[in-house]
C-alpha cells in the first residue's frame, strides 16, 4: 500500500490532522512464518503540534496454535524492529527519534505487551534550550490495567553528561504513577545559555525609523513584578515519583545532593521531603503547590550555611559573613511575582556564629576616636570598605505579613559590645529599614 491518507478531526479530544501512508510493505503472513514489514509515514497535526515522517522496519512472526486443532490465539513477536521519527511535536525539534525493539512479544490471551530489549535514542532541541541527546536501554510492559519499566542510560547536553535511570509502573485505570528517577547533573544555566539563537527579523521602513525601546528596559519589564506565574505542571502529577539528582546549577546557584519526594493527586503537589547541600551547607524541609488557589507553602531548615556565600549568590552582596542556620515557615500565593512578594507570610529566624559585618570596625573605630580625643589626629582615620566588626553571635526572628518582615528582637555579640535592635524588611519594595 502506498498513499493512503487519514484525516483526523477530534474536537473534543483536542485532536486534529492528518496522517499519511506513503509505503508499507509486507510479505507472506502466517503462523509460524517470519515476515519483514516496511513502513513509511508523514505526520501533519495541528493538534497536538506533531509534523514529521515515521518510519518502522521489523520481523512480524505469528504464534501457531500449541496443539493441531486447538483454538486460535493471537499471539505475535517481533524481531529486531526499528521505529524512527523525525520532526517537530510541541515546539520541540526531533533530529532523531528512534526506538529499537528485540524479543518483543504480544499475546492476546493475556493481553500483555513485553519489551524485552528496548533502545531509545533521542537527539532534540526544546524551545529555549540547547540541542542535547538522551540514550536509553532496559525493559518495558504493557497491559490492559498497567503500564511498567525499567531503564538506564545516558544524557548529553552543554554542561550535563552523565547516567540516568528511571523505573516504574503506571496504572491505567486510576492515572496514578509511582517511578523512580535518577540523574547525575542538571546544569540548567548551561542548557539556556546554549540555546540557538533566533535570526533577526526583518523590518520594514516604517517600523525602522521608530525608536527602539531600550534593552535595558524591556528586559527588565520582562523579567518584573508582571511576570505571570503559571503552577498548572503542578496538577499534572497523579501518584509519587522518588527524584534524586547529583548537582543542579540554576541561576548561579550549584545544589548537590538533591533528593526530593514527589506526591500529586491532580489537586495539590507536595514535595515532602527534599533535601539538598548548597552553601556549605544542608537544606531540608518540605513544600506544597495549590494550582487552581495558585497558593504556594514551605517549612525548610538550613544548617551550616555560610552566609557571605548565599548573600553573593542570591544578591550580588557580601556584607555579612559568617556560618549560619536558618528556619522558614511560609505561605503566599497569586497570579504574578509581584503578588507572591506582596502577599508572602510566615516567620523566619536566623542564627550566625563565628561571623561579621563588613564596611566598619567598632573596635578599631573606638582605638581611633581615643586618639584623636588624644590629638593623635595622625592616627585617625576613615573606616573602609575592607574593614569588618567580627562578633560571635547575630541572632533575629522575623514575623512576615504582607511580604514585610520584621524583627524586634535584633541581637550581635562580639568581644567588645552587645547591639540589640530591630528593624524590617520589605521585599516588594526591595527596601530594609
């Protein structure tokens, strides 16, 4: 057969295209024979966004019946089969798609699909990320009421390469998953910063002689208070999934030891527990998604942080050094960044020891004062930048409401005074008083 056309129209399965059969070949069919079949395929769909050509080529062997005059039962194997697509689905370009079957085998009196040696090689360029491949080999099954398997291999992308496995089962009848995933490294900075960048789009000559917004600005209007903030992946979860991932990098920030459990019922995702080292340090606690209320919570602890570290990363400062723990009860939610900032609540408290704070040093500062009250004025001098007051100890709690945290209970320790206060600051307006 060759040039056989489907037209799909699904509206209420979100379903539409076409898919066209430009070759398939077969030779004799029948029990106990083994047949090569060829197959060739063009994939149009509008919905989901599939475009692309299939190919298949394998051995088809029917089951004869177990004793002469016996009922027929299906039952078919394949040799080894080779399935490939190339295209794009959902954005994302498929330089190659492929997946490679050895002792594969159906029967129809169980029902029961068995993948005994299945390959899957994939090299793909998602939207805004860089080309990366990921090989894969194991088992798999499939049945009526349940979907299992069992796989390992290997993922290669710009700043990732390293082992990957997955295992689990999926239950048809309920939609719930329980899997298990392991990845060595995630470095999500790298991936962005290989992304292919977009040709620059053609102007005409009206368009060029108007005045260009400034980077800067756009940028930051882009990336503002207005950015929307979509938790819907978070309903897409039914069941548990057990993720445990060497090293993640985002945003400059390096994670390793991550481990985190995740719990979904189509209504709210928990990630309980997580735990993970960052700073020195060690992170745990556990935290719950809301999708439709878009309301987000979390308890952690961290431990052994040091501070100066987290502070440069998070906000290109360092003022304060120092080995610390910290504790975080919070809740917030909205449809924006600015509304998470403006509506986050909780508490929080800090613990630094064995730290300091840079800018000034009040002991020196008071060496200095006596002798210029001594008229020692050549000793005196400014205070710099380098200068830092160690103490022993700074210690505060934080009570937040409305995204402003304040502390009355503000306390530094070092060999030379004790500095109490208290004070507040507000994250929406970026602002410490």
């Amino acid at each position: 057969m060759q040039d056989v056309a489907l037209r799909v129209q699904d509206t209420l399965g979100g379903v539409a295209g076409s898919l066209t059969l430009t070759k398939l070949t077969a030779g004799r069919i029948a029990p106990g024979v083994e047949t090569p079949v060829e197959l060739q395929a063009q994939l149009d769909f509008a919905q989901p966004a599939v475009q692309g050509e299939l190919r298949d080529n394998t051995l088809v062997r029917l089951a004869e019946p177990a004793t002469a005059g016996a009922p027929a039962t299906l039952g078919v194997t394949l040799g080894e089969s080779k399935l490939a697509f190339v295209g794009t689905a959902g954005g994302t370009r498929f330089g190659r798609a492929e997946i490679a079957l050895a002792g594969t085998a159906y029967t129809a009196e169980s029902r029961k699909l068995e993948l005994q040696k299945l390959k899957l090689a994939l090299d793909v360029t998602p939207p805004d990320l860089a080309a990366q491949s990921l090989t894969l080999e194991g088992t798999a099954s499939a049945s009526p009421k349940l979907l299992a398997w069992d796989l390992q291999g290997r993922w290669r992308a710009p700043g990732n390469d390293g082992p990957v496995s997955t295992s689990g089962r999926y239950a048809l009848d309920s939609g719930t998953v329980t899997a298990k995933a392991q990845l060595q490294s995630l470095d999500v900075d790298a991936l962005r910063a290989g992304a292919p960048q977009a040709p620059a789009a053609t102007t005409s000559s009206a368009s060029a002689s108007a005045p260009a917004a400034p980077a800067g600005k756009t940028a930051a209007a882009a990336s503002g208070d207005n950015t929307p903030v979509d938790l819907s992946a978070a309903a897409a979860l039914k069941g548990t999934v057990d993720a445990t991932l060497g090293t993640l990098v985002a945003n400059g920030i390096r994670f390793s030891d991550m481990h985190v459990v995740l719990k979904g019922d189509g209504r709210t995702l928990d990630a309980a527990p997580f735990s993970a080292k960052v700073w020195n340090g060690q992170i745990q606690g556990r935290a719950q998604v809301q999708p439709a209320a878009r309301r987000l919570s979390l308890v952690a602890e961290a431990t052994g942080i040091r501070i100066e570290q987290a502070l440069k990363d998070v906000s290109g400062r360092d003022t304060v050094q120092g080995v610390g723990r910290l504790e975080l009860d919070l809740t917030t939610g909205g449809q924006t960044v600015g509304q998470l900032k403006s509506h986050l609540a909780g508490r929080a408290a800090l613990q630094l020891r064995d730290g300091a704070v840079k800018g000034f040093n009040l002991a020196e500062l008071g060496r200095k004062a006596k002798a210029a009250l001594a008229l020692k004025k050549d000793d005196f001098e400014k205070a710099s930048a380098t200068e830092k007051t160690d103490f022993s100890e700074i210690s505060a709690s934080f009570a937040i409401a409305n995204g402003v945290a304040r502390s009355s209970d503000l306390a530094a320790k070092s060999p030379y005074l004790r500095v109490t206060g208290e004070g507040a600051i507000d994250i929406p307006r970026s602002a410490i008083d």
